[in-house]
C-alpha cells in the first residue's frame, strides 16, 4: 500500500471507531441513571472511609452551573459508550496492522491482539475499584485546625474518574502493543531487554504523571501491573523470538 493508502485506510478505521463509540454513548443514555448509580459507589465508599480517618469531616457533592447536569450525562454517557464498544474500536486497530503480518503470523497475533479487551475492560474495572481509597487519601489532606465544608464538585469528580479508569486501561494495553511489534517485525526480544530499565522507568513516571492529583496509591496501583505486564510481554516475544530463529534455522538447512 502506498503513503496514500495508508491514511485513507487510517481515516477510515478512525471515522468507523469515532460512529461505534457515537453508537454506544447513545445506548448508554439509555441506561444513563443505572450508569450513575454505578460510577456514584466509588463517591459514597469513599465517604465511608473517610468516617474512619476523618469522621468530622465533612462533605457534600454539588453541581455548578446550568449546564452541569447535562455535561455530567454526557461524561457519563461517553465513558460507557467507550467502555461498551472497546471491543469493536480495538479491533479496527488490528484490522489496521493486520496487512503488514505474515500470513502465517496473523494466526498468533490475533490471539494476543485479542487479549487486549480483557486487558483495557482490566485496567477500567481496576481503576474503578481503587477510586474510593484515591478519593479518601485526597480529601484527608482537608486541615483539621478549622471547620471547612469540602464542596466536591461532580463534573470534576467524573472527569477525574474516567481520566483513572481509561489511564488504567490504556495502561494496561501496553503488553499488546509490545507483542504487536514484534510480531510485525518492528521490535525484537534483544532491543527490549537493552531497552528494559528505560521501559520500567517509563511505566513508574507515566503512573506518576497519569494519575489525577499525583495520589501515592493510585500511581502504585498502576505502575506496578504495567511493569509486569510489560515483563510477561518480553518473555512472550523472546519465545517468539526463538521460534522465528528455529524455523529460519530450518529454512537454511531445506535450502
């Protein structure tokens, strides 16, 4: 294919993603008070905890401003709709690199390429759960010499909520961009082992840098499973690695 083809081929894959997820925020409005009923258990377990470390704190959740309301269905509405249709978006994104395999690679690729749904609805789901130990350890920082009203804007907290859970879950889609490239010939075994402690420290800014407010917990939580999974991800293409060497190997010896 030539330059050209490759950014129609682009555009298209992006345009047909950006319709699918249009698709599945409408879906969601449909269910949008049971959504929020969902995304709202983070907020009220995180008051819970608060009880325990802070119990005369106090906080309310408010909405600022005459478009607040619909701005938050929105968020909501886009989270769930992202959440919802990841496994059609991802694979327009294998649909995108599958040309440049062997056919003979394609078989394999797939199969990790598919893992990339569990892995990212993970990476979702493990962000959500640790959004009320976030919260707590934020709002515990409220000075305890004078009685102040926390005002937890909700919009601000959504937003901060879908920036954890797709972190989270883009996050976790870093072993497949791994085993993609070396499948594709892009990435070998060698160069991510030189490349290994750059990766690593890599991973430990990027959680610091991803996470809202730069909370402790949170940047562990997600630094941690990226540099495994990273790992698991190197293992994978060093065996990968061999397999091309032997069957070159084997090649030579016909030849």
């Amino acid at each position: 294919m030539s330059l050209a083809d490759h950014l129609r081929e682009l555009r298209y894959r992006l345009i047909f993603s950006v319709v699918v997820i249009f698709v599945g925020m409408i879906a969601c409005l449909i269910f949008n008070n049971q959504l929020f009923q969902v995304l709202l258990r983070p907020y009220e377990e995180s008051l819970e905890i608060l009880k325990g470390i802070r119990p005369n704190l106090d906080v309310q959740a408010v909405l600022g401003g005459v478009t607040a309301p619909l701005l938050l269905i929105l968020m909501i509405a886009a989270l769930g709709g992202l959440v919802l249709t990841s496994p059609v978006w991802l694979y327009q994104v294998w649909a995108y690199i599958a040309p440049a395999l062997l056919a003979k690679e394609k078989k394999y690729a797939l199969v990790f390429l598919l893992a990339a749904v569990p892995l990212f609805v993970g990476g979702v789901v493990l962000g959500y759960y640790i959004m009320p130990s976030a919260i707590a350890i934020m709002l515990a920082f409220t000075p305890e010499s004078f009685e102040v009203l926390n005002l937890l804007e909700m919009n601000d907290f959504f937003k901060m909520m879908m920036q954890l859970m797709l972190v989270f879950g883009l996050g976790f889609l870093l072993p497949v961009v791994v085993v993609t490239l070396n499948f594709v010939g892009v990435l070998s075994a060698k160069a991510l082992a030189g490349a290994r402690r750059y990766v690593l420290f890599g991973c430990a800014v990027f959680g610091a840098a991803a996470t809202p407010g730069g909370e402790p917990f949170s940047m562990l939580a997600l630094t941690i499973p990226m540099m495994l999974l990273f790992l698991i991800a190197e293992a994978i293409c060093h065996a990968n690695d061999k397999r091309r060497a032997k069957r070159a190997a084997k090649e030579l010896d016909r030849a």
